[in-house]
C-alpha cells in the first residue's frame, strides 16, 4: 500500500507539472492517453461508477485532475466525465480555499495550463510559486531570470520588425529582391483598391463607424453566427463552444500521433496558433479588436513588464 501511495504521488506530480517546451507537452499529452489506456482514472470511481466523495475534499487532486482532463480526445468518456466532475467542485469549493490555492483554482477555471500561452502561464506560476512558503529562492531566482532574459529577446524580435525601411531593399540579397518588391506591389494595388472602394462609400462607412463607436460595440463573430443560424445568444456561444471543444480534441489526437501523422515542429506551430487564439477570444470576448482586459495582461507580461526580482 505505501508502494502505491508513492507511485500515486510520481504520477500526480508528472501530471501537473508545468510544461513549456514542445517535447514536454508532447511527453504530457502521451502521458494522458497511457494513463487513460491502463483505466488508471478508474480509480477515482467507486463501485457505482461515480466520482469518490472524498475527492471533493482534496482540492490540489481535484486541480490537478481538471488539468489532467484538458488533453482528452474524442472518446475519452472517463476524462469527459472527470473533467465536469472536477470543475463543478473547483467551482463550488474555490471561496473556501486559501489565499494561494484560490488563486491557482480561479486561474485554472478561465485558462487552463495546457490551452494557455505556455509563458504567460510561467508568469503566473513564478507569481504563485514566489508566495509559497517552502519555496526555494534559487530556483524562483533562476525561473525569474530566465523569463525576464526570453523577453528581452521577444523585445529585441518586435524593434527589429519595427524599424524596418522600405527603402532599405538594396540591402536585401539579390535572389530576395524581386520577391520582396512584387509582395510591395501587390499590397500597393490592395490599398489603391480599398481606397476607391472608400471613397464610393465615404458616407456609409463613417456612419457606421461612429454608431458603433458610440455603441462601443464591435461585430463579433457570435453575432455572425447568430444571423446565418438564426439563434439566440445562448443557443449561439452553446455551438460555438462545441466546435471548439471538438476541435481541441482533434488536436489532442494529433498530437498523439504526431510522429506518425506530421512533424511535431509543424504541429507545435498549430498548437501554439490554437491557445493563443483561445486566449483572446475566451468567453466570446473579442480580444484582438479590444485588448483591455485579459489579452492586455498577456501582450504585458510577455512584452512590456519584466518580472521584480
């Protein structure tokens, strides 16, 4: 039995363990589907095939179960049934947990570790970690340094993109510059024709600019989907939030398979493509046309704010 109990303990830990590299996350995402495989979430279900009452009490295994669930694909109807076991009881208990532990539960109810921007989310836990007790101050001092020293060379990328000139193409390599001028020319001939098309409907477009302007309201993608379905609110984010859902588990697949089906390169691309977009359009927020609240954050924690040390 104490055996067990430790190895209960290593696989917990290789579960929840914060993961950044590509390889790391390939490791996690395998790691659930063998676990899955060997019926090892069985454990947690007592002779009725219900969730055990006594997991409701551990908070850190319900987290850390709701983390684990994220990874599941279609079919996965152990994880499926974990998954709305562990948030319904992150949901109820999170008030009554302490200062640390609620904000971890909180964060991990609006943005999960794995559908998260890998660093964003080592910001958050560097700040959860600094607040623990037992914490080790080299690592938390190595950690540190190693963000803020990754963001020094994200804000080293953005300059450089930045200070671009045109008019430097002669500096280009000889094979670069027809590519480069032709690309300038199409988008040249993009903008004469946005323009024309302005000044045709001049009026048209400034009304409707300053209505929703003063709405504050931008058109969002559930009110397209409302329209050419013709569905309330609720029906509408319902859907969009099951196509979402399975096309998440599509990519959990994948990267399964990665080996078999496409490069993991490739696929990292995808995957990291896939959390940023939901990121910024989390809970139907249109983030990228008005980055204020939750998006903000992000774009400072990985551009702007250096971590204290």
């Amino acid at each position: 039995i104490e055996e067990i109990e430790g190895l209960k303990e290593e696989v917990k830990h290789m579960i929840i363990s914060t993961t950044t590299t590509s390889n790391d996350i390939e490791q996690k995402i395998h790691l659930i589907d063998t676990l899955e495989r060997l019926d090892y979430f069985n454990q947690f279900k007592d002779n009725n095939g219900e969730f055990k009452k006594t997991l409701v009490t551990n908070a850190k295994g319900l987290l850390s179960l709701y983390e684990a669930t994220h990874v599941r694909k279609h079919g996965d109807d152990i994880l499926e049934d974990a998954f709305i076991f562990a948030k319904f009881h992150l949901e109820r208990i999170t008030h009554t947990l302490y200062s640390t532990l609620e904000k971890q539960v909180t964060h991990a109810l609006m943005q999960s570790l794995h559908r998260g921007i890998p660093r964003a989310e080592a910001h958050f836990n560097i700040s959860i970690y600094e607040e623990c007790e037992s914490r080790n101050e080299k690592l938390l001092r190595l950690a540190k340094l190693d963000y803020n020293l990754l963001q020094v060379l994200h804000k080293e990328d953005l300059s450089e993109l930045t200070q671009w000139d045109i008019s430097e193409v002669d500096r280009l390599p000889n094979y670069m510059k027809p590519i480069y001028t032709s690309l300038l020319d199409l988008f040249n001939e993009y903008e004469i024709e946005i323009e024309l098309e302005q000044d045709r409907f001049n009026g048209v477009h400034y009304v409707k600019e300053a209505i929703e302007k003063e709405k504050r309201q931008l058109v969002r993608g559930i009110e397209c989907y409302m329209q050419e379905n013709n569905l309330s609110v609720e029906k509408a984010s319902a859907q969009l939030s099951e196509i979402a859902e399975n096309a998440w588990k599509d990519l959990n697949k994948e990267c399964i398979k990665s080996t078999d089906s496409m490069p993991t390169e490739i696929l990292m691309r995808v995957l990291n493509l896939t959390r940023l977009i939901d990121v910024v359009y989390k809970n139907n927020q249109d983030g990228y046309s008005d980055p204020k609240n939750n998006v903000k954050f992000v774009i400072e924690a990985l551009l702007v704010n250096p971590i204290d040390l």
